[in-house]
C-alpha cells in the first residue's frame, strides 16, 4: 500500500452543503451513466439494499425527493465522482499517478440516522478511504478504526470491512484501485 500520510495530506474541501446544493444539478445525475453502465446515485436502504427511488420517469434525478432520502437518514452514494469538483480531481490525478490507471472513486454521504452502510464485506480489490467531513467508525479486518475530518485509510484485497457508526453529516470518499 501506499504512504496514505501524503493522501491524507491533500485536503478535498467539501460541506453538506455544497454536496446538497450539487443535487440541485439535476442533469449532472442519470439514473445510469451510459459509458460506465453504473448508477450515478443510489441510497443505502436499512436492509443494507440499494435502491433508486428518487429519478424522474426521464431517468435523471428528482432533486428534491434524493435530498429528502438524505436528510431522513439514508446514505447516499455518488459513484464515478472523480471530477465532481476541482478537489476530487486533484486527487484523483494523484492516484492515477501512483497506481498508473484510473481508480474508481465513489462518495458515500449520510448522517447515521438510517442507515449506514453495507454489512461486513470485502472486494477483490484495494481500496483507499479519504474521510472529507464527519465521523464515523469502521470495522476493518476485526480491529475499530475511528475516521474524522480529512483521515485517510487502505487495506487491501479481500479484507473484511464495515462502517458501523455514523452519529452526525459524513462524506467520505472511496477509491476503488482495480
């Protein structure tokens, strides 16, 4: 893995409410991204199933029916969000010049009220996690792990891991390195 010190250096500057007021742009979220074939936003249900229950029948988003998703407590991904603003890009550039490829980039953004995340999963592989904003714990390969503001995580292929705890707004940004 990487040296996550320099990641966790380069601040990604983000609020809830620049991610709020980003929802507004309706046309920036189709249900499906048609080059990538993967979801531009899904949330978290408390079964720990996803869903896209806040697009228009034109498949771009409901604005309004999303933020209130949030706002009642359900976490929100952003997949693909690698431009999303001049900070992730940066950032993304970064990566893409450690590892020589893209890497997948998602946000998940709750308040815990909810839901919080998948149950304990893994994936075939590595993964970096830039916490941006909030609070929230993790169990990551049986160990606790406390996130906060700007923290920068990895662990590598196959290892068990979950977000437990989320009690107030969180982004975090994950970087998926396939």
């Amino acid at each position: 893995m990487i040296n996550l010190d320099f990641l966790k250096s380069k601040k990604i500057n983000l609020t809830e409410e620049n991610i709020l007021d980003r929802l507004l742009d309706r046309y920036r979220w189709p249900k499906i991204y048609p080059i990538y074939n993967q979801p531009s936003i899904e949330a978290i249900n408390e079964n720990g199933e996803k869903d896209q229950d806040f697009f228009w029948k034109d498949d771009y988003l409901d604005s309004e029916k999303c933020i209130k998703r949030y706002e009642e407590g359900y976490t929100l991904i952003f997949s693909k969000i690698n431009g999303f603003c001049r900070d992730t890009w940066i950032f993304n550039q970064l990566l893409f010049n450690i590892f020589k490829k893209e890497c997948n980039c998602n946000f998940y953004f709750g308040n815990g009220k909810k839901s919080v995340s998948f149950d304990k999963h893994n994936h075939y592989y590595p993964v970096i996690v830039k916490n941006i904003f909030g609070k929230s714990k993790w169990i990551i390969d049986e160990k606790e792990i406390s996130l906060k503001d700007q923290d920068c995580i990895g662990f590598d292929k196959f290892i068990n891991h979950q977000v437990v705890e989320i009690n107030s707004p969180k982004l975090s940004m994950t970087c998926n390195i396939n």
